[in-house]
C-alpha cells in the first residue's frame, strides 16, 4: 500500500455504526444532510421514531390532528421545564429559547391546555408527551385500575380536547 493510500485511510472518519439498543427501540435509516458550508452532502444515519408519540401515529393508534397537539404539548414542556438562570445575565440564557417571557408563555399555554381535562387526562398527557413514557408503562407505574378507562383512550381523550382548544384539525 502507499503511502498516499495510507494517509488517506488515517484521515477517513470512522464509518459509525449504531449501537444494539439504538437498534431495538427504532428502525435506523440513512439521511442525506445537507451541510452549513452549503458544499456537499453528508450522510447520517438518524432514528426513525424519535418519540412514543411517533410510533403510536405510525401503528394509528392516534390521528394527525393529536399528534400534532401532543408534539406542541412537548414543545411547551420542555421550554416551561428548561427554566432560566435566577441570576442577572448579559445575553440569551443557555436555557430555554426565549427567555422568562418564553417560559411563563409556555406555562401559561400548557396550564390553558390541560384546564378542561380529567386528573388522569392531565397526567397521561404529560407524562406522554413531556416524559417520554408510552402511556401503559405511565399508568403502570401510577397503579391505575383498567375499569375506567384505558390509558390510550385517555390519552386519545386528552389530545383531541386541547386540538379542538387549538383549533388543530384532528
């Protein structure tokens, strides 16, 4: 081999491949990336389903419209739990996008959200969509009783009230 060949194999990346567990929990599938530079394309290999939300769409076990409610759902948790900083700062805070407007935004719309619904409405849909729990395994570890109702169907229950209460199409 020579030494051109050589030099270039060392500067070659690594061909990266996923781990067993990456594998298990969601099909892997090649993604061309186009990069910052604007020059080229790079290929990733991404996650199929990123979300509990994601599969349960993909097997129809929830419709667009509540999908779609139970990503923005996420969306306001995890900027109202990514708090900012107490302390007086010079610049955008590492924490959520917007600020402590942002944040007490995303509160505000979450608490409008989750107003009209059940306790357990409420704590499936969080748990859902702000923990990343699927709904049986959220309900399991709460000790809930089957007779009134399954996880699913609250749920279900929970993410068509807040589409119709955010005019999403469901």
């Amino acid at each position: 081999m020579s030494k051109k060949r050589r030099a270039a194999n060392l500067l070659a990346p690594p061909v990266l491949v996923e781990t067993a567990e990456r594998r298990q929990h969601s099909p892997v599938v090649d993604q061309q990336m186009k990069m910052k530079s604007g020059h080229g394309v790079e290929r990733a290999r991404r996650v199929l389903y990123e979300h509990p939300l994601d599969v349960m769409l993909h097997r129809a076990l929830i419709l667009d419209g509540q999908h779609e409610a139970g990503i923005r759902v996420r969306q306001y948790a995890e900027m109202s739990i990514c708090q900012t900083r107490v302390i007086s700062r010079y610049d955008q805070s590492p924490g959520a996008a917007g600020g402590p407007e942002a944040e007490a935004h995303a509160r505000a719309m979450l608490r409008n959200a989750l107003d009209g619904l059940s306790t357990r409405e409420k704590s499936v849909t969080l748990g859902v969509c702000a923990y990343g729990e699927w709904a049986g395994v959220w309900a399991l570890k709460r000790g809930w009783p089957i007779e009134k109702g399954t996880p699913i169907s609250h749920l279900r229950n929970a993410l068509s009230a807040i589409a119709r209460g955010w005019k999403i199409a469901a």
